[in-house]
C-alpha cells in the first residue's frame, strides 16, 4: 500500500510538473508548486517559487498568479450576494499580482498557450499511462486468459443448481437429476418424473476437447494463445453461435487436429456484466498467464482500456445509491463499482501479500493499477467543467471564439473571459467532489472491495 501511494503522489507531482513547466516556459509567475492538499508537511522556497508536500495525497496544484482577470467593463455594480462572492473571489486572486508582474500573469496571455498549460497536466497523467501499459506489455507481461483450456466439464450444469455444491464429484453432478423448468429449476428431482433430468452432456466433452488443449483456430481464422484478446475473441466467436457448428483447430500434445462443436442455446451473462442473454455455449474455461506481448498490440490494448475506463466514468452517477448503500446500509459491495484511493492501495496491497504470485505478475498488477489511475487522472481533468483543467481550457477556447466571432462582426476584442463567473459552478463541483471522496472513503473502509472474497 505504501508503494501504491508512493506511485500516486509521483504521478499527481507529473501532472502539476505538467503545468509548472509549461506557465514557466511562457513566463507566467509561479509562486507555488504542491503535491497533496491540507497542511503542510514540508515546503523549500527556490527561487520565485514554493515547492512542498502536504498531508492528504488527494491532488495538488500549482498557483499562477492572474488566473481571473480584473471584472469586464460594463460589469453590473449592483450589490447582490453572488456578485459579492465573485468580487472577493475576484479580489483574493488580483492581490496575488504584483506590479513587477506586468504581463506575466495568466490572462494576459494568448489563448493557445493558456490551453496549453492547463492541457499539459493531464496531458502528463496520459503520457505516464501510456508508457507503464507499454513497459507492462511488451517488458513484464500482463495477465492474459489463454486459449489453453484450464477444463472441460462433462455435462452443463444449470447456474441456479444450487443443490449441487462443490461436495458433489463431476460424475455426481452429471448423473443427478435435476428440475429443469418453472419456478423450482436446478432443484433437486426424482428420475422418470416430469421436467425432470440428468444434466445434458456439454458440447465441449461431446467434441472431445480436453483440458490441456490450446485452441489456435477458429473456423479458419488463427489465433495467438497467449494474445491479450485471444479468449475474448473465442467468447465472441462461441456466443454468436447457439446451434450453429463452429471448426476449431486444436493443438494437443504438439499435434494439430480439425475439432467440429456446436454450441448450445444458452442464458448467459452479457459480457457487459449487466443482465443475461441468450448466446452460444459449449462448457470450457482457459487458463490464465503472464504473458508478453508485441509492441504493435499496444494501441489496441490501450484503446481497449480506454473505452473501458470511459464507461465505468459514465456510469458512477447511476452506481451512487448502490454505493451508498454498501457505506452506510450494509448491502453487498458491487466489485464492479467505483472505488476511491484508500480501496485502490487495500487492494494493491493485498496483490503483494499473496504467496502463490509471482514477483513479475505483481509488479505487473502495480505497474498497470498505476497505469490505470494515471489514465483516469487524465481522463477525468479534462472534462469540460470548472475548476478542472478542462474547464479551464473551455475557458479560453470560449475566448477564442467570442474574440473570432466579434472580429468577424467588426466590433472591438471582449477581452479575456471572466472565468470568476464561473465560481458558483466551481464551488458546487468541488462539493460534489468531496462529497463522492468521502462516500468512497467510507466504503472502502466499512465495507471494502477485497480480493479475498
């Protein structure tokens, strides 16, 4: 765990190095640089500029002086609490402006190259993600499922089969009968009665695949055993097949052989993780390794972990009450949900604990966990909402614009935006912020996701 928060305040000191270089490169003031947030735990003044480390590793930031600019001319005087509030916000931050400043300050400067500084941090946060999927990839290898098969049950066993638990033999489970419809289905059953069964021979024993073999082909389209995508691409192949017959060139004992299954009908999860759905099935489960891969399958792994990291950003408002109720209610933890820090570096901790991992498989595990957070760090700053970096950058390409559209129209340059409009949108995004953080906090804690379970 302490590795994990090592790698995190690395990763948050990348982003805010990020910008740091960059405001420098185009002369803006910088009289702080700080990884964490809270108080202080140590701070050394080189130069015009603060560098320090405070107590709570959950972000960091820089100060650029004149990141609002004065208010616009024109501006309302009238006195009402919001306007208020943006003038002393307004205030705070003129007052770190200097006289000697004079165009060193962040809105005097171009567009193009406030975009750049405020992109550059996240930017960085990719840049780091790209490089430690890489070295994980094609260096260490990462933990692929195989087209090995690891077994090859006898007879499908209906999922809802509780009756038949793990003290039963595989010749018990395929030889008990079993209710095969309505409401009572999976119970056990008296043979010769009505919907009543043995469990079906699967398709798997029926082609006489046997655990050891390595499927190389499908239908005349090769396979990489060990490829990151491999056994995706023969659940794809399977599922869409229900009653159709599929070839699969099958290697066993350094011999090729033509194998000819058909998968059966079936209720199976949707490989989304949400609901069921009917698709093909024959009864096989690979074999899991660490695997190296070629450097060209880096940007489709990457890109695959990309959309993946999209949908799960997507999904945390609908997965809230679910998390709320894990924190505070006692129900189940989704193992699927969002998780915060303190979960990340449990889980990271628990990975380096276990005697049957190897040294390379979690140093794999740490080096693509810090991928990941790197990758949502990215991710998630460039969203289009204040005071993220992203919002920033909308910032000044609104200003583009406006200034583009204005000059089209022959009228004078607006002038920068006044981004401290903004500051009610900003405070009530940090609120929902913390707020989230410590509904996280809480169910990593009370009720953490473990790998354990």
């Amino acid at each position: 765990m302490v590795l994990f928060f090592l790698g995190l305040l690395f990763s948050i000191g990348f982003h805010e190095f990020g910008h740091f270089y960059w405001a420098r490169k185009f002369g803006m003031r910088v009289p702080q640089f700080m990884v964490g947030f809270g108080p202080t735990l140590y701070s050394r003044r080189r130069g015009e500029t603060e560098y320090g480390v405070k107590w709570i590793p959950l972000g960091g930031y820089i100060r650029i002086v004149g990141m609002i600019p004065p208010a616009e001319e024109g501006e309302s005087k009238r006195a009402t609490r919001m306007r208020s509030f943006i003038a002393e916000v307004r205030g705070a931050a003129l007052n770190d402006v200097l006289p000697s400043d004079g165009d060193r300050v962040f809105y005097k400067k171009p567009w193009w190259q406030r975009v750049v500084v405020m992109s550059a941090g996240p930017l960085h946060n990719l840049l780091l993600a790209v490089v430690l999927f890489t070295i994980t990839l094609t260096t260490i290898g990462t933990q692929v499922l195989t087209t090995t098969l690891a077994s090859v049950p006898a007879c499908v066993v209906p999922s809802n089969a509780a009756t038949l638990t793990e003290d039963y033999t595989d010749a018990e489970r395929c030889s008990t009968p079993l209710v095969t419809s309505g409401p009572d289905a999976g119970e056990l059953c008296e043979a010769g009665s009505a919907d009543c069964a043995v469990p079906a021979e699967s398709p798997a024993a029926k082609a006489g695949l046997e655990p050891g073999d390595t499927i190389t082909a499908i239908d005349g389209r090769p396979l990489d055993p060990t490829a990151w995508d491999s056994w995706t691409q023969v659940q794809t192949a399977v599922r869409a097949a229900p009653d159709q017959q599929l070839t699969l060139t099958v290697e066993r004992d350094g011999q090729s052989r033509q194998v000819e299954i058909t998968p059966i009908a079936n209720t199976v999860a949707d490989l989304d993780g949400e609901g069921t759905l009917t698709a093909g099935y024959v009864g096989v489960s690979p074999a899991p390794t660490l695997a190296r891969q070629s450097i060209t399958e880096v940007p489709g792994y990457f890109g695959n972990i990309v959309a993946n990291s999209v949908d799960r950003l997507l999904e945390i408002p609908e997965r809230i009450p679910a998390l709320f109720g894990a924190a505070f209610l006692g129900d189940q933890r989704d193992p699927n949900g969002p998780i915060g820090i303190v979960g990340v570096g449990r889980i990271s901790g628990e990975v380096f604990a276990f005697d049957d991992l190897t040294g390379l498989q979690k140093l794999s595990f740490f080096l693509g966990l810090l991928a990941s957070v790197n990758l949502v760090l990215f991710l998630f700053n460039l969203l289009p909402i204040y005071p993220l970096d992203g919002g920033h950058v909308a910032g000044a390409l609104y200003e583009k614009a406006r200034s583009t559209v204005a000059r089209w129209r022959g009228k004078a340059d607006p002038g920068p935006f006044d981004i401290a409009r903004l500051m009610p949108v900003a405070y009530v995004v940090a609120g929902l912020f913390i707020t989230l953080s410590a509904l996280l906090l809480v169910a990593d804690v009370v009720n953490p996701i473990t790998l354990r379970q």
